[in-house]
C-alpha cells in the first residue's frame, strides 16, 4: 500500500513538472499558398500538441502592427485568418493555446525595427497600439522577431522590451482576459549574440525566450555539406565552427545571464539540403555546388519540408544516424539534407530537460507531415515526437479538420513570400491545481483511508486473538 501511494506521489510530481514545460509552434500564413495537397490552414493546427502558438507574421506601418497578408482580418467577403485562427485554437479537448501574433521576419528585414526604435515617441506609438490591436484580434500577446539587432540597435532593443513590458503590465486587463504575453525569437548565431541583444535586460522582461536553433548552415557560402541544426559540435569542428550548434549557443546564452527557465529551444521541422559535387561522396564536408533544388511544395532552393524528406527516402534515399554525434543526414544520388526526425527530435528534448530549458519550439507547423501521408502513419509524427519526450505523453489530439481555401479566390494585394528560415498551453497555474486536488481526492485519500481501515481491522484482530490466545492458538500462525 505504501508503495501504491508513493509511485501515485511520483505520477502527480512528473504531472506538474510537465505542465511546466512549453511546446511553442509557429504558424505561417503564408504556407496557405503552398501547391495542393500541402496547402497549410489554420484548420489543419491540431492545439492539443502546442501551449503556445505564434501567428507568424504581422508587419508594421507607421510604427503600428499591420496584417501582412490580404486575408488575414476579415474582409467583406470572406473569414479572416486570425479568426479562423483563434476559432481552431478553441477547439482543444483541454487548456487553449496561448496564442501570440509574430511581427517581423527574414522578409521584412531590420530597417523597420530601425525606425520604429530609435526613439521614444516612436516606441509608444507601437506600444500603444499594439495592445489595441493584439485585444481587439484576441491574441494573448507579441512575439517579437527581430532578424537582427545591429550593436547600434542594442539598447534600443532593450528599450522597447522594458517598455512593452511595462505597458502590458499597467494595462487595465479586459474581464475574463491574462495580461498580455511577450517574448522574443532571437538568434543562436554568435556574431548577432554578442552584438545585439542586452540579454540580462530581455532576459528580465520577456516572459520566454525563443531560440532559433537551426539555419546555422545552408544559407549561403557553404563550401561542403553540414547539418543546419546540430545539437552539439562535431569532434572535427574548431573555432567558430564549433559553436554553429544548439548546445553553444544555449550555454552562451545563459552564461550572459538568461534563466534556463526562460529560454526556449528551437527545433526545426525542416532540412536544409545541398547538391554534391559527386554522388560518390555523401559524407559530412562533402563539396557541393551549391544549394539544393527547389522542392515541389516548399519551392525555396536549399529547403525540405520533412515530408519532402520522407518522399526521397520513401523512394530510394539513404538515411545515415550517427547516435555518438547526434548527426543525422539522408542523401539521394547527388541531393543531400541534413535534417530531424523523431529519433533527433527526442535527443534534443532529452538534453534540453537534462539542461533545465523551458521547453521546445517548432519552426514550423506546416513542415511537418500533419497530413500522415509519408512519414508516418498518424498526423505530426515530429511535433508529437516531442510532446512525448517533454511532457511523458502523448496529449489527446484534436480530429484533424482538412483544412478549407479562402472563401474567395479574389486575392487584392496577396503576394508570394518565402517561406523564411525561421522561426498545450500546458496547464495553467489552475489548471495545475484542479489535476493536483482531483489526484489528491480521488487516489490519494482513498488510498490513504484503506490503509487507515486495513490497519485498524488488523489491530482489532489482532487485540480479539490475544483476548482469546489459549482457545485460538492458529491465529498467530
């Protein structure tokens, strides 16, 4: 009995600590143009495997978040994305996603950012606004995505996260609202580490941190092939070399002053590939003539969905695991891709928990093969991959809607854009607390009051057998 109780302790105790964790996913709205049947909706999110998800991405004009495609609000003739978007998030069999809109990008590049932050007037405009703006779309706060701050850009940054902060926080909360959320993707890369970000100041006031943890490799002057996202450096690597992995840029990170709590680790849903210069030579380091092909669905030079991965090893490609490195790549005549799968997905988990993160973030939701049509055969083989390894379950998924076209083909202004190269709520506090009390009373307590029961029927026997000693011998038998 003793022992029932104490494992049930456990249960409740690793329930907690996985609530604790973050499983952050990033939507794109633009993977809606993608060629059929890898068209992307907001209906195909499945939110029971997200605590957090980020609408990526809103532009600014004027120093004033902006939508950034046609159909993001609503229009007269057709249901906006961000409602359609808020509608899936709703739809969870449990807690409802945090949801945060991303402004920023690759796409939209620093000027932006420039001027919006480089003075104080200008700061409120955007801070002001944006609580406008973020409340009366139903978002749950801002995500950041700044690609990057300059030095001179520094204390600017800092700045305007102090100041968000504080408006978020003497916001008078609508009923039935939080406050608002902020955070920030920020870069892994050690140039941009040391020269934009005042970590200890971001670190105070951003509510987590995530960390874009891949495109270390495969985005311009490579000579040989190389994984985009290692988590740790190969025995070859010296120099700057070795610190192109996740497990530097974290230690630097936090050495500069980040809580591990706070930081986020990015994993991402995709590979970066390469053209070898000869099929005969597929290693690490192997020359390469550049990027490789555009592939079917992504179309950008260099990049594979996972989905496109598995169809290439689905029809005659390699798959090399190198469990000591933590390395994996798959090649295919002269294609070759450094990439993730369940098996790398879950190392990196495990070692960001060994390592005391805040939880994992996905770049990005319509990489992976959520249709189950390659790769596996349920729905989000790599996000479920991760829940499992963060949180020791897999959480009760949503049906899978088929995802719905916009309700007009009449597109004013929508423009193709690249798929960039970035970027459940667990339980809240009490949540956390209703799970705790319901396993107190339900499991705990009766266990507790048989054990009470078992041991006073024991000692009454006991008692009526040394009353009766001479004339029932037996019961001490």
């Amino acid at each position: 009995m003793r022992r029932v109780v104490f494992l049930t302790l456990l249960a409740v105790m690793a329930t907690c600590k996985g609530a604790e964790y973050k499983v952050v996913c990033y939507y794109t709205n633009w993977a809606q143009y993608r060629p059929t049947p890898w068209k992307y909706y907001p209906e195909d999110i499945d939110p029971a495997l997200c605590t957090h998800v980020i609408y990526a991405f809103a532009k600014m004009v004027n120093h004033q978040l902006a939508p950034f495609e046609w159909n993001d609000d609503n229009t007269e003739w057709s249901t906006g994305m961000y409602e359609r978007f808020m509608t899936r998030l709703s739809q969870n069999n449990g807690p409802t996603p945090k949801s945060l809109l991303a402004v920023g990008g690759w796409n939209f590049g620093t000027q932006p950012f420039k001027d919006m932050t480089s003075s104080a007037a200008n700061r409120r405009t955007f801070i002001e606004t944006s609580i406008t703006y973020l409340r009366e779309r139903g978002f749950d706060g801002l995500d950041l995505d700044w690609e990057y701050p300059h030095a001179e850009d520094k204390t600017n940054f800092a700045l305007l996260v102090q100041e968000l902060r504080e408006a978020y926080d003497a916001e008078v909360v609508p009923a039935g609202k939080e406050r608002l959320l902020l955070s920030a993707a920020v870069s892994a890369g050690k140039t941009h580490i040391e020269a934009g970000y005042d970590i200890p100041t971001l670190a105070r006031y951003l509510d987590f941190i995530n960390l874009m943890a891949y495109d270390f490799r495969g985005t311009g002057g490579d000579t040989g092939t190389g994984h985009h996202s290692l988590l740790q450096a190969l025995p070859t690597e010296t120099g700057d070399d070795a610190t192109l992995n996740a497990a530097w840029a974290v230690d630097r990170w936090i050495s500069d002053g980040a809580p591990p709590s706070k930081l986020v680790l990015g994993i991402p849903l995709y590979g970066r590939s390469f053209t070898l210069s000869s099929p005969s030579n597929t290693g690490v380091n192997a020359p390469i003539t550049g990027r490789g092909p555009a592939q079917t669905y992504t179309r950008e030079a260099g990049v594979m969905s996972y989905y496109e991965v598995c169809t290439m090893l689905n029809t005659g490609g390699t798959r090399v695991w190198n469990e000591q490195d933590k390395l994996l790549y798959a090649y295919k005549d002269n294609l070759w891709v450094g990439y993730d799968d369940e098996t790398s997905v879950r190392a990196k988990v495990e070692w960001l928990r060994d390592r005391g993160l805040g939880g994992a973030m996905v770049w990005s939701l319509d990489f992976d093969d959520f249709k189950a049509t390659t790769c596996a055969e349920h729905p989000y083989p790599l996000l479920k991959a991760v829940n499992q390894a963060l949180l020791g379950y897999t959480p009760e998924v949503v049906t899978m809607a088929t995802g719905a076209p916009p309700t007009s083909d009449n597109k004013p202004g929508a423009t193709e854009t690249s798929d960039g190269d970035k970027p459940t709520q667990p339980a809240t506090d009490n949540d956390s607390l209703i799970v705790i009390l319901l396993v107190v009373f339900l499991v705990i307590v009766p266990l507790l009051v048989a054990a009470i029961v078992s041991y006073r029927f024991r000692a009454e026997i006991r008692k009526r057998c040394q009353n009766q000693a001479e004339k029932y011998r037996s019961c001490y038998k």
